[in-house]
C-alpha cells in the first residue's frame, strides 16, 4: 500500500513538472524560432523578424502612432531636421555670429543698437520663455498649421483644425464669417510688426522679427507705445499678454533658410517658418491653406486680390519650393497636408 501511494506520488509530480515545462516552452516559442532565419526576398521590408528583433523593447518616442522626432524613418527628413535648434530666443542667448550678420541683413533699420541691448529692455516686459516640453512616450502633441490661402474656401476643413491640441494661424489671418473652412481655435499666432493684428485672451503671440526695430517695436507695442514706424507705419500698440509672448531666435530662422528652403529667396515665409517650428515642438503636424487655389489664384482666402501673386515674382520668397517642400514632407510621414 505504501509502495502503491508512493508510486502515485512521483506519478503526480512528473505530471506537474511536464505541464510546467510545457507551458514555459510556449512562452519561449513567440519569440524563439525553431528553425533558422528564410532569405531575404529581396523586397524591402519584408525580411524576417530575427530573436534580437523580438525580444526587442519597442521605444516610442511620443504618444502617436508616428512621431515628428523619429529621425529613422526618413534619411531626406535627417538630412535637414536638427533637434538641438531651439526656435525661441532666451534672455540671454547670444546668436551666433554668422546667423547674426545674415539677420542684420534682412532688412535694414537705421542705427541698430547692440542685439543683446534691446534684448534686455525687451525681456523686462515679457516674461522669459518656459523650457521647451520634450517628445514622451505618454503624450501626443499634435499641432494644426493654418496658412491663408483662398484654397481654404469652401473646404470645411474647419472642425478637422479644431480638433488639434494647438493651432498655429500667421499675419492677418480672420476667422469671423469663416469657421466652417478654417475653424475659430487659436493657441499660436505668428507674426512681425508689419503684419500685427490684436490677439484673444489666452493666445501666444509669436514674433518672427526681421531687425533689431522689430524688437524694440515689441516691447513698446506691449508697454508705452512710443514706436510708431518700422520701415513703414505700424501698430503702436497691440492686445497680447506679455507672458505668452515668444521670440522667434534669428538662429532659428536661418537655419529654416539654409535646412529647408535651401537659399531659396530672401527669406523664408511666415508660413513655412511656423511648419518647421511645428516640427520642433510638435510630435504631429497637420498643414492647411498653403499654395494657390484650384484656379491657381494666390490670394488670402478673406479678400480678392488681383495683385495677389506678385510676391512671387519679388524674389523675398520662394513660393514654389516652399510648397515643394511642404509637399516631400508628407510624402516622407511627417506632416498631414490639406491642400
């Protein structure tokens, strides 16, 4: 009897430690071939999977199904894409020389003062910048740019911009009468002394300036309101909240001119400057109302002008390789054009 229950003993034992092992095995076999590796094809992206491939963590970068930072996916994208330029100019950031003389350059203003000078007056007004928000793997910031192209009429691309976390809009951009098209959301609004329009509670004013007198005219726009002209007549003042206000580094919009518009024009526009700044602090890029309309008309969407396309003719940008970039941008994944 003794004999017997022993017997059954090891009996149920062997059984407990062959279901164990068993189960252990069809773990091991997701990720353990069982036999070796099948050639390649031949055909891009459809060699095998190796072991190391998958027992691989997978590391994302940001919390959407594609993410702007991801410089693999893209050799033309790294090619032109720097992560360590940082768009916003800091109280005291000292440009870099070569990007300062081609600054200077852009448009002359008389007797400039020393940059970091009127940096200093300007950065007692506005509230100096917040350290920008790295990409994290539980986060998608997704970012809406709106041009103000008359091929914006009649898309009812309206709530599809709403829906972003923020909304880039640029210059002289309106939205009354037209939010079935272009929608009524705004977090960022880039503009220059030229261009400046009075901003809602809440919004960023994000200055693209061109000379030290746009700099000096932003911190009296925002406080006394002594500066009247820059090469023609401006603003004097202008509705913004001085802790929300962001410079755009001249660093910054040279290394758009040389990177992406590749010495293309004068200068890069307002528009494709606010795409390349989406891409540095945006994980997901969506464009709307860049181009011509379907007739091939370049004018604003709010006004009919018949001159409208002379800018293209002046040499200061350069449209067409500006839409030619916008457009191998989302051939390669990193921008949603809405053209």
């Amino acid at each position: 009897m003794a004999m017997r229950r022993r017997l059954c003993a090891l009996t149920l034992a062997a059984a407990v430690l062959f279901i164990t092992l068993a189960s252990h095995s069809h773990f091991l076999s997701v990720t353990l071939p069982t036999r070796g590796p099948a050639p390649p094809t031949g055909k891009p992206g459809t060699e095998p999977v190796t072991t190391e491939a998958r027992t691989r963590p997978l590391l994302r970068l940001c919390g959407c199904t594609s993410c702007v930072s991801d410089l693999e996916s893209s050799d033309w994208f790294r090619q032109r894409y720097n992560p360590h330029k940082q768009p916003i100019l800091k109280q005291n950031q000292s440009v870099e020389g070569g990007a300062l003389s081609w600054w200077k350059m852009l448009q002359r203003s008389g007797n400039d003062r020393p940059l970091q000078e009127v940096m200093s007056e300007l950065f007692r007004v506005i509230a100096s910048p917040p350290e920008p928000l790295k990409p994290r793997s539980s986060l998608c910031r997704s970012c809406a740019v709106v041009g103000n192209s008359g091929n914006l009429l009649k898309s009812e691309y309206g709530a599809v911009i709403d829906s972003h976390q923020s909304v880039f809009r640029m210059n002289r951009a309106q939205t009354t009468g037209f939010v079935q098209d272009v929608g009524n959301r705004s977090t960022h609004h880039f503009m220059y002394p030229e261009s400046a329009v009075d901003l809602n509670p809440g919004v960023h004013m994000v200055l693209v300036p061109f000379k030290i007198r746009d700099l000096e005219w932003l911190r009296s726009a925002l406080s006394t309101g002594d500066i009247t002209t820059t090469y023609m007549r401006v603003k004097e003042r202008v509705s913004a909240d001085p802790d929300l206000v962001l410079v755009l580094s001249p660093d910054f919009f040279r290394y758009v001119h040389e990177s992406w518009t590749q010495n293309h024009g004068r200068y890069p526009s307002t528009g494709l400057t606010a795409v390349v700044f989406a891409l540095h602090v945006c994980d997901q890029v969506s464009v709307f109302g860049f181009g011509a309309d379907s007739e091939g008309n370049w004018h604003h969407y709010w006004e009919q002008n018949r001159f409208s396309g002379a800018f293209r003719k002046t040499g200061v940008h350069s449209a067409d390789f500006e839409i030619q970039v916008l457009k191998k941008l989302s051939e390669e994944g990193k921008i949603r054009l809405y053209l």
